[in-house]
C-alpha cells in the first residue's frame, strides 16, 4: 500500500553533495596536507544597541515634555528604538535622575526626580 515516497531532486543532491563532502575527508588528496589550517575563530556578535551620542542633560532635556515618562514615549522622544531607550531610562535611574512612579509587569512609569 504504502511505501517510500520518492524524494525531490534537491534532497537527492544533497545527499549526494554530502556523500562526495564525506568521501573526500576519508581519504585526502596527497597534494593536500592532512591537516590544513584551522580558519581564524569567529567574532562574536554583540548585541549592544548604539546609546544616542547626547549628553544626559540633552536627553533630559528631550524627556521633560512628557506626563508620563515610558519605554515607548521615551523612544519616540529619543529617536531610537525600545531596547536602547529602555537601557538609556535605566541609567538614568541609576543616576537618580529619574526615579519609579508606578508601573507593572515591564511597563514601568518614570517620573523626574
């Protein structure tokens, strides 16, 4: 009734592909050293969003206007998106520039200090 399905050509390809791949490192060329140079090890990405070059009083300065000072209103004031805004709030916070009005569940509320 049933049976195995006859695969596409890409998979038969691949397969093929790593098949020779496998061949070829069992038994290397004699022209080639056995073992060739390792390449360099990969740099780790960082993830580090770009902190907006102004000083902490030009971002003060940005943020007075706001009633309520939040992640999403701060990034529109800063021009930057959430993540940085959220770690430029928190610094500023650490500095005792800002401090806690409310807020729950991530979505705190800052106020001036």
């Amino acid at each position: 009734m049933g049976g195995v399905k006859k695969k596409s050509l890409a998979s038969m390809e691949k397969k093929q592909d790593s098949q020779d791949a496998g061949q070829e490192q069992a038994a290397p060329s004699k022209g080639k050293k056995a073992k060739e140079q390792k390449a360099a090890p990969q740099q780790q990405k960082k993830l580090g969003f770009l902190v907006p070059k102004a000083s902490e009083a030009e971002m003060l300065k940005s943020l007075v206007p706001l009633k309520a000072i939040t992640i999403s209103n701060a990034s529109r004031a800063l021009g930057v998106n959430a993540a940085v805004a959220t770690t430029v709030l928190r610094s500023l916070e650490g500095k005792n520039l800002l401090k806690r009005a409310g807020g729950f569940s991530g979505h705190t509320v800052w106020a001036l200090a």
